[in-house]
C-alpha cells in the first residue's frame, strides 16, 4: 500500500460527444479542472487522452482503447488513476462501467472524478455505480425522446435520414427531399430502362456511362441498384418497416407509381422481360442500320441515332430470307447493285445509309 501511495500517477482522460464542441472550450475546461484536482490531490499527470466527438453508449471509442492498452503495456502501479472530469465522460453504460472497473482495479488502476467525490470504501464504490446508473437512464431516456420525435416526423411524411441516390436533403422550410439536378434524372432512366425489359447489368452499365455515380463519386454496384429499383421512396413513399409505417412523402417522386411498378413487375418476373421478336423486327425495317445513343448533359438525357454496322446486327433484327449467315450477304450485294457506299466513319463491311438499306432488303424480299 505504502509503494501504490508513494506513486500517485493519472492519465487523464478528457471527451465530449459533439464535434460543435471540440471548436469551443469544453475540452480545455475539462483538462484544466483534471489538472487542478490532479494537483490538489498528489498525483502527478503522466498523459492526458482526449476523445474528440464520440459518444460513450459502447467502449468502441479509438481513443479510450489507446489509453486502456497504453496502461496494460505500462507496469503494474505505474499507473494508479485515471482522471474524469465527470464519471458520464468515461462511461454512460452501467454494464460497461462496471466490467471497465474490475479490468482497471486488477491492474491497480481507480477510475476519479475530478468534480464528484467518490473514495475506494465499499460506499464509495456503491456511489460511483449508482452515477453510472443514472448516465445510462439520461442516455435511454434522450435515446427513446429522439426516436419518437423521428417516428413523428416521418408520420408527417418527412424523410429523417441520409437522402438516397438521386436525391438531396431539404434545407429548413424545405420539402424533406429534393430530386438532384444531376443523379435524378439518371436514377429514373435506369428505372425505364429496366422497365422496358432490358437486363439490369445492362441498364446499370449504360446509366454508368451517362454518368450515375453515388454521393461518394464511386460507381454503384449491383446490391446498390437493386436497393434503388426496390426501394419505394422513389416513387414518393417512405416505408419503415420495423415501426410498421407507410406514408406518402412531402417531396416530389423520381418516378410515377406505375413505373415503379412496372419495373417490379419485370424484376419478379410477373411481366415479360424481353421486347416481342415481331416487334423488334419492326423497328427494325423502319430504320435498320441506326442505334439509339445517349447522353447526358447537365442532368438532361439527350439522344441520337448513329449508322450501326450492317453485320453486327443480332440475327432476330433480319427478315426471315436473312436469318442464315448467306441470306445476309444476298443484302449486302443487293445494296452494291443498287450503289449503296458505307457511310462515314463506319467499317467497310456495313454501315450503310438508310434509304439504300431498305432498298436493299426489298431487292431480296
């Protein structure tokens, strides 16, 4: 007893749960008060350990941790006390407290407020769980008065968390949500794309390549996607399904109702994924040699159509004469006799205009 009395050190251990206060004086204050009660009360200050903005519901807190393996590796009594301003800054859960304390005492090490007289004697000890106690019932209680004050809030149709992909969150006065000038209209291609029975992994690549990033400014992966096409806010409606609720939302949709279930639809398997065969053979004869491409400028989806070369069409777009690899190049000398050239920039097998493409496949129909 003589020996851990004759060496009286402290690590101080300093946090506030607010990054707002790191900027103000908490901090100071706290260490300043520690310093003077350390003073006062004969323990030299080995090192002071300061937890900038973390709450103290767990002891997954990167600086406590440094601290508590910076005692372990020091010699038993190198280290007697560790120094709070307040027992709710080292500790707001009694069950931590407690299992924080035995670890400590076995290694010779008390736990001392610097503003809350507590002593080693049984009463003492009783004094400091009945503090720890009482910061875990503050904390629940906080806890249970910021939760209903968002079940209520989304009840009124306000959207309480990070917005999602393609949205962005409402200032004061604000709907909840707004649509992101530059992620929404993305996010809603890619539900017509899927809609329109196009595969997802296509869709997302082709949305990828207008520019759809997530907030982060990587690109979305597959889990991410399907969130997104299942996710109902995007059609104005907030679900929560752990509270039981369902309400319409205060800002405006990506997508209309039957959109978002039409793409539901497509995804369960309940609608045809897949164009008619006739049907694309249709567009096809109207205009054979050209594809669809997009861009996106400023949030705006713009598209053109570019000559697409003659042969890399799939098979289903030829008329039935031409399904076989022959029957293709009858079209492909039909169009030399009637003068057809390729057009600009594209390979010399194919891309052919379109006047002198429908002339060719009529002269083998």
């Amino acid at each position: 007893m003589t020996v851990a009395l004759a060496r009286k050190t402290a690590c101080i251990y300093v946090r506030v749960s607010d990054q707002r206060q790191v900027k103000g004086t908490s901090i100071e204050m706290q260490e300043a008060e520690c310093r003077e009660w350390s003073k006062t009360n004969g323990y030299s200050v080995e090192r002071v350990f300061i937890e900038p903005g973390v709450s103290a519901k767990t002891t997954h807190r990167p600086i406590l941790q440094e601290m508590l393996s910076y005692i372990v590796s020091e010699p038993k009594w190198s280290i007697t006390a560790i120094v709070v301003w307040k027992f709710d800054r080292f500790t707001r859960s009694f069950d931590d407290g407690v299992i924080l304390r035995l670890q400590l005492r076995n290694l010779g090490v008390q736990v001392l407020s610097a503003t809350e007289k507590t002593d080693s004697a049984p009463e003492g000890i009783f004094i400091q769980r009945i503090h720890d106690a009482n910061s875990e019932l503050d904390n629940s209680r906080r806890s249970q008065r910021a939760l209903s004050g968002m079940k209520y809030r989304v009840s009124q149709g306000r959207y309480v968390w990070r917005a999602p992909t393609g949205y962005l969150n409402g200032r004061r006065g604000e709907p909840s949500l707004v649509i992101d000038p530059v992620r929404g209209p993305l996010v809603k291609r890619l539900f017509e794309i899927v809609a329109s029975g196009t595969s997802r992994a296509d869709a997302l690549r082709r949305v990828t390549q207008l520019g759809l990033r997530s907030i982060n400014g990587a690109e979305l992966a597959d889990e991410t996607r399907d969130h997104i096409l299942r996710n109902p806010i995007y059609m104005g409606e907030i679900h929560v399904k752990k509270w039981g609720v369902i309400t319409r939302g205060d800002f405006e949709p990506i997508v209309s109702e039957s959109q978002f279930q039409m793409t539901q639809d497509v995804m369960d398997g309940k609608r045809n994924a897949y164009v008619s065969r006739q049907r694309r053979f249709s567009s096809a004869r109207i205009d054979p040699l050209r594809t669809l491409y997009e861009t996106c400028n400023g949030g705006q989806i713009e598209r053109e159509a570019r000559p697409l070369p003659l042969l890399s069409l799939p098979s289903s777009f030829w008329p039935p004469k031409c399904q076989r690899r022959e029957g293709r190049g009858r079209i492909l000398r039909a169009a030399r006799i009637v003068g057809a050239r390729p057009c600009t920039g594209s390979s010399r097998r194919g891309g052919l205009s379109r006047g002198l493409a429908i002339q060719a496949i009529r002269c083998v129909e």
